[in-house]
C-alpha cells in the first residue's frame, strides 16, 4: 500500500475512531483512545508497520534524551522506513499535537510501565512534555532522522 494512502487510512480511523477527542483521567483508556487503533491494545505493535510500544518505550525512556524524542515522536508524528528489532517498518504515525500536555504524559508513562525495565523510572509529567512542544514542530521526517542519530550515539535501543 502507498505510504500516503496509509497514512490516510490512519488518520481516518483515528478521528473516526469514538475515543477521538475524549479527555480521560485513565491513562490506559487514553492509550486505547489514540493509540491501540495502530500499535494494537496490547501495545505489541502490528508487524511491518506499527512498532511494538511494550518494552521499548521503557527502554527508551532510560535516558532524557530518550524522554525527549519520545515526546518528539507524539508531538510530531514520523512517517518514513525504520530499522526497529532486525526489520524494516514503513508506516506513518501522525502528530497528536492536539493532546494536553498532561495526556501525552499519562500516556507515555503508561507505555513505560508496560514490561517495563528493571531500573525504575520517574513518570513523565506535563512539564516536561511541554518543554519539547516549546521547541516547536519539526514534522514527522525529522523525527525519523534523531531517532538515527539517537540510535547510532547508543542512547536509544
């Protein structure tokens, strides 16, 4: 499928989605709302194009360079081909810019407790996701690039 049909096919079952827009004060139905729809309800991902969220956003958030471009990543979205778990994924992600900065740190800390790693990790707060959206929009491409950058300086798995 064409990377811009997808992307369209996304984006239309997420709005279309009936927990599109709605404010939640648990984490895991905000989860549910904005993401299960491509990276499945139990977080595993969906082969070839949505990457598994259990284990790696834990993994990922070890390091605050990790905690930013995991706030990268939900700010901006990313769209493009990646190397993730000795495979190529081709898939889009669009940018949740639209979420609270308090949601999008439910929800990533939410993510990091899922098989989470053994070194404990603080919860991402609202603040911190609001330091990254104070950087401003970079758009989906970009983001693909630090994740390489971020992989290749061994910061992130």
């Amino acid at each position: 499928m064409k990377p811009a049909i997808k992307a369209a096919l996304t984006l239309l079952a997420m709005v279309s989605h009936p927990g599109f827009g709605a404010a939640s004060a648990a984490p895991a139905d905000l989860y549910k709302a904005r993401c299960a729809m491509c990276h499945q309800s139990n977080a595993q991902g969906l082969a070839g194009t949505y990457p598994r969220l259990a284990g790696r956003v834990g993994a990922i958030a070890q390091s605050p360079e990790g905690r930013r471009y995991l706030a990268l990543v939900v700010l901006n979205g990313m769209y493009g081909k990646i190397e993730i778990e000795g495979g190529t994924m081709s898939g889009m992600m669009p940018t949740l810019r639209v979420m609270k900065d308090s949601e999008i740190a439910d929800i990533l800390t939410h993510l990091a407790k899922l098989q989470a790693p053994a070194k404990k990790l603080a919860p991402f707060t609202a603040a911190e996701v609001a330091a990254v959206r104070a950087e401003g929009t970079i758009g989906g491409s970009k983001v693909v690039a630090e994740r390489a950058r971020l992989i290749a300086a061994k910061v992130i798995p």
